[in-house]
C-alpha cells in the first residue's frame, strides 16, 4: 500500500491509500479520485518526504496521555529482514495527533475543574442561568436538542467534543 499526499485543484490537501503508484493513476484516470472537500476530480500527487520508521525516535512520536490514563501502544510494522514486528507506525498525521491530544486535554480540565451533574445538566444549567442555584463549573449530558434549546434561551453551554478512540 502506498499513501499519497493529494491536493484538488482548489488546493484542498488530503491523503489517501492506494495499493501502488499504477493503481493510483488509473483510477485517477477513470475518475474515481476525488477532493473529499469539494469533489473536484482534478487531483495531483503532492511532493511528500518518504516515511521512515526510526527506532530512535519511536518513543518521541507518541504522544503522553494528557489526563494520565494508560494509552496502548500502535500495531508494530514488519521489519524488511526478518518480516518480524520492529515498531510502531504512525496512521493519522502530526495535526489528527495535535487535535486529538487537545481534546484529551480539554476532556482533563472539564473533568478535574468542574462538576458532572451527568443527566441533571440541562436542569442545573437553566438553574444556574435563572439564579436559583449558585454558579459553578458544571458538565453533564444532553441531546443536541436541549444544548440548542439550551443556546436559544441564552444559557452559556459549550458542546464537549467525544473523545478520540485510540484504537480506532
């Protein structure tokens, strides 16, 4: 397998796998490659620097676990000699390991700085709002729905984004 930095002709940058080079040009030209973002079909191949697998620098590529949990270690690639595992390899690219590190992080603050009032969100927010309760840092659950209505009524919420599957 092969990936390829791509970019459409609206510059729009993306990667993709392919099983070789040939494969990626025929169906590039039978038109079955297209920018996820736009849809153009005009897509060429970026310059890319080749990937290669350092025993030395294994260890800096993963990222620590910001909320201090245990995070499992990637699949190890086959080494070229012996077809036997040699180390781990990197399948999203450093800004996916930047974003996701980043939501780990916000998912620590929310959870060491404030209160889960779990299925009581809704109700402690619009509460809180409405002075019959005392403020303070609070997350919880809630449909989309009730964080729109949430929203409508003017009661400062901020959606907490899902936590990045590791293993996924």
């Amino acid at each position: 397998m092969i990936r390829y930095a791509l970019v459409c002709d609206q510059a729009h940058d993306f990667e993709s796998w392919f099983p070789s080079g040939t494969a990626f040009e025929e169906q590039r030209a039978r038109g079955l490659v297209d920018c996820p973002v736009c849809g153009s079909g005009k897509v060429e191949k970026r310059i890319m620097a080749p990937s290669i697998a350092r025993r030395d620098r294994a260890a800096e590529a993963l990222p620590a676990p910001a909320s201090g949990g245990q995070q499992e270690s990637p699949p190890p690639a086959p080494s070229a000699a012996s077809g036997a595992p040699a180390e781990g390899v990197a399948l999203l690219g450093e800004r996916e390991q930047a974003l996701r590190a980043m939501i780990r992080e916000i998912h620590a603050h929310v959870t060491q700085n404030a209160e889960n009032v779990g299925e009581r969100f809704v109700t402690e927010a619009r509460r809180m709002h409405y002075g019959e309760a005392q403020e303070r840092p609070i997350y919880g659950e809630a449909s989309p729905e009730e964080a729109r209505e949430l929203i409508e009524e003017g009661v400062p919420v901020q959606p907490l984004p899902g936590l990045p599957d590791d293993r996924n």
